[in-house]
C-alpha cells in the first residue's frame, strides 16, 4: 500500500526572507525552514506545505492575512503561471536590497571570507524590456490557465507561441505580451503566430514530434539591429516560404531574417545549419565605439545597456596602466578582452568553445584591435605551465566562468603563477565564494560590487577585486 504523503498547514506564519531560485522564507512553529514560492518578505500567511525534507519544507502561501509593504503589482497578465520574472511583485529597491545579501551572505557563510566596504550594487536604469535576446516556443498543445478552464469556453485551436510551463517540458503558456524585450518583438511574434493559424501553419507537438513551427528567437540590439531566427521541424517549402515572406513584408525593419530545420529529438539549434532567408546572418552590437558581430549561435550579455556597466566596473577594478598583461579567461566571443585592450599591453583570450573564438577573432579585426590573442581549449587542460611559459606569466587575470565556477584546476594555476589582480565576474556568488576561498590565503579582497543583470528575478552578478598578500 502506497504511503500518504504527510501535508502541513502552519496558519499566520510571516515571511522572513529571501532564498536561492528566487523563493522566500518563513519558518514553522517548530523552528524548521520553510521555502514558499508565492509570497514576499513582510507577508503574513498561511502555508501549505508540500514535500518535507529532513531539515525543510516545501510549500504554498494559501492565504494572506496581511500584505508586505515591498510589494507592488506586477504589470504582466502571466505573473504567477509563467516561470520568468519571479520578483515582479517585489519592489524594485527591495529586490535590489535581497540581490545585495545574498550576495554578501554567500562571500561570508561559504568561502569565510573578510570583506572590504561593500560598494552598493549597481541597479538597472530600465526594469523592463531590458533583454536584446528572447526565445519562444511554438507547440499545439496549449497550458490553460485557471480561469480559462473555469471559464467553460470551448478553446478548439490550442496553438501557442510563447514559454514552457515550469517542469512541463511539453506545454507552452500562450503570450500577448512580454515585458522583458521592446518592441517589435511582441508584435513579430504576435503576428507569427496568428498568421500561422490562418494559412493552417502546423505548430510544433514536442510529446509525439510532429508539426511544422518549432522555436523562434527574436535579438534586438542596442543599435537597433533586428534578427529573427524561426526553426521548423521538418521541411515545406511552400509553407515555409509562405510565413518568411509575410514576416519579410510586415517587418522590413528586421535586419536578419533566418531560419532552420531541425529533425532533431531536442530544439538546440547549435549543431544545425542556419540560412539565411533574407538580410545579413548577423548583427551588430556596439560599446564604447567598439562593434561586436553577432550571429544566430554567439553569445552575448543579454542586457546590453547593464552589460556596459559589468564591463565597467570589472575595467575599474583592473585599474590598468597600460604595460600590463592581461589574461581574459572564459573569454566567450572577447567582449571584455576588447573592451579592456586599449588600457593594456597585452590580452589573452582563453575559452572552450570554438564558435565563439571565431567570433572573438572575427571583432577584433572588425574592431582594428592587434594586442589581444585568443586560445580556444577546455580551460582545466589549456590553462597549463606551458601555456603560461608560451604566452607570458600575466599581471592581471580577468575571470568570468559559468555558473559552476572554476575548475579546481584552474584555481591551482592561477595560485601558481600568482598575479598581482584578479578580477573575478560571476554569475553565481556560491561558486564564486567557493572559488575565493580556495585563494584566500595569497589573496584579499580589495573590492566587491553586485551588479543587476535582470530585474524582476532573483539572478544577480558579483564582481570581485583581488590583490596578492
């Protein structure tokens, strides 16, 4: 016989706090942590509890006898069914202010590190419709919120445009309108979507693959560059060319118009080929003066007015007088490296991917820059004494890994050649916490200064300065 799962309701709890993945926190009568996914810090409720670990519970503010003064009314219509944007009912100082501690409390509680003055974190000018970068998903097989099921209509076209419903890999929550990219990207995807359903254009049904739309990625950049990429599933010319030319016509300002047809189980579109329908297969970004290529597969920050900010600060922190050796690990496509050159004698790009080298290399030439070289390799084994030995025992090193932080190889390398500055960018502070304290002992912090990417979420960015003891 199956055993029933024990469900708690704990009546007028107060939440406390702010967690990891954008949760908050409350605590039970008898003390145990409880993580809630719907309330913020200040809420008076009551909490139904899901899953109980052995020290926690998981649960559900089911009612609210009082509201938190750091609220405020989210604008999107979706908030609450679409898994983006978590804080949107959070005030933004107050979002800003649970960025900075976790920050702080990751540096503190998980690497016991000493921390200098801390510099405010650098919050973003514009809230919403921040990101250059969006991507949709088609599906016939649309999430019903609700109140449309207890609406009673009878929904016969369930076509959806827009995102994954949260651990629902095969459902999409149907869009209107997102606030997190401008205009046009609504009004593309809008009309993608319903010219689709009239010329009887199949959406995509990710359980039985089959159908005929299956993702589309909108960039808008800074400098006004459009480029819309729509992946299919499978080949029909007629159709395909059907819906290209009716986005080509309506959207003469789209600077690059592309498309992909992938077979594939997974919609990655990384190891696809992408043609070029009509446009350029690229636009451009631009900082400082400095322009950057970018194509379908390039990663590049997706908020570029809060990128220029990162870079910065991180620039900042280097203090460079120009006779210094730079090394830019987890370079990427080079943008820090390139924004950085002209303060330096030197810089060495180091990244593990060879799309993105390309593109580095590429801007350069673009960019008229000769003192910056780019290595591509797996960091833990391209980052080596003979590499150090080849390219020159460096004064700086500029960091800026993924979410797992640096391999431990890395940090050992970095604690052998021992340069006089790291400036360590991070999107993660608990890895980037573990990572210092590995270095504690020949390194102090000098400075440290969040910075918000993203509004609206809980992800956050951290840079640190550190000098040699």
């Amino acid at each position: 016989m199956a055993r029933k799962k024990k469900f708690h309701l704990f009546e007028n709890i107060e939440v406390i706090d702010t967690a990891a993945k954008g949760k908050s926190v409350a605590k039970s009568p008898d003390g145990r942590v409880i993580f809630l996914s719907n309330a913020v810090p200040g809420d008076i409720v009551d909490v139904q509890t899901g899953r109980k670990r052995k020290s926690f519970f998981e649960g559900k503010a089911v009612k609210f006898h009082k509201l938190s003064e750091k609220r405020t009314q989210p604008v999107c219509d979706y908030f609450g069914v679409c898994g983006g944007c978590k804080w949107q009912n959070m005030k933004y100082e107050e979002q800003l202010f649970y960025k900075q501690k976790e920050v702080t409390n990751n540096l503190i509680r998980i690497g016991h590190l000493e921390l200098p003055d801390i510099t405010p974190i650098a919050g973003c000018k514009e809230i919403y419709f921040y990101r250059n970068k969006m991507e949709f998903s088609f599906s016939d097989s649309r999430w019903l919120t609700n109140e449309e099921i207890k609406s009673g209509q009878d929904f016969d076209n369930k076509s959806a445009c827009g995102f994954h419903i949260p651990r629902m890999w095969d459902k999409i929550l149907d869009i209107d309108k997102c606030h997190l990219q401008e205009d046009p990207s609504n009004d593309i995807r809008n009309s993608i979507r319903e010219f689709a359903k009239k010329n009887d254009i199949s959406f995509f049904n990710p359980r039985h693959q089959h159908g005929l739309l299956r993702t589309l990625m909108i960039r808008i950049a800074s400098t006004g560059d459009i480029m819309v990429v729509v992946q299919f599933f499978e080949e029909n010319k007629v159709k395909r060319e059907l819906l290209l030319n009716h986005i080509a016509e309506k959207f003469p300002e789209i600077t690059s118009l592309q498309y992909v047809i992938n077979h594939k189980g997974n919609d990655t579109i990384y190891d696809q080929d992408i043609i070029v329908f009509k446009g350029t297969d690229h636009i451009f970004e631009e900082m400082e003066g400095l322009k950057f290529k970018i194509n379908a597969k390039s990663f590049y920050q997706t908020n570029s007015a809060q990128a220029y900010e990162l870079y910065k600060i991180a620039r900042n922190f280097a203090n460079l007088k120009g006779d210094e050796l730079v090394y830019d690990l987890y370079t990427g496509t080079g943008t820090i490296a390139q924004f950085i050159a002209k303060k330096a004698k030197k810089v060495i790009g180091v990244e593990s991917v060879p799309e993105a080298i390309e593109d580095a290399n590429e801007n350069a030439k673009l960019n008229q820059i000769d003192n910056v070289e780019f290595f591509v390799g797996d960091m833990a084994k391209i980052f080596t004494k003979e590499f150090i030995l080849q390219n020159g025992n460096p004064d700086v090193i500029i960091t800026d890994p993924p979410r797992d932080g640096m391999h431990k190889k890395v940090v050992e390398q970095i604690l052998h050649i021992l340069p006089k500055k790291i400036v360590y960018v991070s999107c993660n502070s608990a890895t980037q916490a573990r990572d210092l304290a590995l270095m504690k002992d020949d390194y102090q912090i000098i400075k440290t200064q969040a910075v918000d990417m993203f509004p609206q979420t809980h992800h956050v960015e951290n840079v640190v300065l550190l000098e040699r003891r």
